[in-house]
C-alpha cells in the first residue's frame, strides 16, 4: 500500500496435490516491463518461490508486484460427480525492519473446480443363429453359429474425453467375418 517500507519480502505460491508447476514465470512491477523469471520450485513442483526484494518502498502510489506463472492440472477424482474443487495459496512474508525475520505474513486463496471425464465400457454379445439378444452373461454357443458383438461407450463425467481409442480382441477360435 501508499506509504509503505516492506524489507526482504518473500512471495510463494503453493499448487495444490493435483496440480504442478511447468514454468514460464514472469515478474511485473507496476505497469513496468514483464520480465522473465526463474523461481525456486520444490522437488514435487508444487511449492513456487520467487525471487525476493531486498526493500520495497511505496512512496504516494502503490508498489504492485505481479508474478505469473503456469501450471497443468495432473490429477483428480474420479468418483461422481467427476469434480473436484483444488484450492491454490500464494502466500507473501516480510520483515518489518532490514535485518528481522520475516514475521509478517498475507495470504490469498483461490478455488479451481477440475472436471474430469470418466468413460464406460459393455461388452454385449447375442447368438443370432439361435435368435439371442444382446446380453453379458454368457452365451451357448455352436460350431458355426455367428455371434454379434456390441460394444457400448458411455461417457459419464463431468468434461468431455479426448482422444479416446477402443480396441477389441476376438479369441483365436473365433473368425472375423
């Protein structure tokens, strides 16, 4: 804020268990130039600390630190309703005088609602020679008899799925026809 001296402060951004950082940072003071930036990022890349100020001074007009940076959701549920609300903390810490610790802290959070897709599969299968229908039990069958097979893809999440491939195998005592 106006009128402000804020020593060694220390921004950090904490992604949540389903999320990791990927990279391109970037830092901005007020309207300045947006320059690139390489933060400190936990093992698990999780865990974003960026570069820290010796001294921040706010004489009449705000001092505005912006930091930007991407990350990629990896995970979620999967268990309706196919959603999952991931909670994102930055977290700013300083000092109030030029060689103290950093006592003083702010905090911010942000929710992130992650839909996931989640597909079914059934396999159906019915003898036609013997006029069957489309069932999963098992089926009885004969030498020679023909068999249809139907295969039912249900798409049950709460985003859409991409790339989706579906391949069959037919056991060796069967012939395609």
């Amino acid at each position: 804020p106006k009128n402000t001296v804020v020593y060694i402060p220390q921004a950090d951004d904490l992604l949540p268990v389903g999320q990791k950082y990927i990279g391109s940072a970037t830092m901005q003071i007020n309207q300045g130039a947006i320059m690139p930036i390489t933060p400190t990022v936990s093992a698990d890349f999780r865990s974003i600390f960026f570069p820290s100020e010796s001294i921040i001074t706010a004489g009449e007009n705000d001092y505005i630190i912006t930091y930007t940076f991407v990350a990629r959701v990896i995970s979620s549920n999967h268990i309706p309703p196919y959603q999952q609300t991931q909670i994102n903390t930055a977290t700013v810490r300083w000092a109030l005088t030029p060689t103290g610790a950093r006592t003083q802290t702010k905090t911010s959070t942000r929710n992130i609602t992650v839909k996931t897709p989640y597909i079914e599969i059934t396999k159906e299968q019915k003898n036609v020679s013997k006029f069957g229908i489309y069932t999963t039990s098992p089926i009885f069958i004969d030498t020679d008899d023909i068999i249809y097979y139907r295969l039912k893809i249900n798409s049950l999440g709460a985003s859409d799925a991409f790339n989706v491939n579906l391949e069959d195998f037919i056991d060796d005592d069967l012939d395609f026809i």
